[in-house]
C-alpha cells in the first residue's frame, strides 16, 4: 500500500525479482560490495521493498529511514 488510503499497487514475484536483481546489479555498478552499509530513504513502496532485497542478495547491510524523522533523528540513524 502507498501512503494514501485506497491506493496500493500490486506486483509479481516475478517482477519483484526482476527489479531486485537490477537494484542489485545497480548497486554493484556503483562500487557497493559485501559488507557495506546503504541507507535507504524512500517512502513505501515496491521499489523500496526490492531495495531491501537487493541490498540483502548482495550482501550489504541496509537501514531504512523515512521522511518522518527530524533532521537530527534521520541524521543519528544513518551514522548508525
């Protein structure tokens, strides 16, 4: 679901697996290796799930903020 009510959007395993495994390839591509920390700052959403996903199938170790956070909140959990 989306952050407003009624909205959601439906996708695959297929097609999960299809935008996890190019987040992946993504990240490789940009230097990210195992072992490494991602911060992801995205709202809800399937491609913040296949993020997650990515980060997991690569081998980096990710955190998840949201917009919600104050300055110095979002701050402290991403030096986290």
């Amino acid at each position: 679901e989306k952050d407003e009510p009624g909205e959601e959007v439906r996708v695959t395993y297929r097609e999960l697996l299809e935008l996890t495994c190019r987040l992946g390839n993504t990240l490789k591509r940009q230097g990210v290796k195992q072992g490494d920390r991602v911060t992801i700052y995205m709202p809800p959403c399937p491609v913040a799930v296949a993020s997650m996903l990515a980060c997991a199938r690569i081998g980096a170790v990710h955190a998840v903020v949201f917009a919600g956070f104050s300055a110095e909140s979002l701050a402290d959990r991403i030096r986290d």
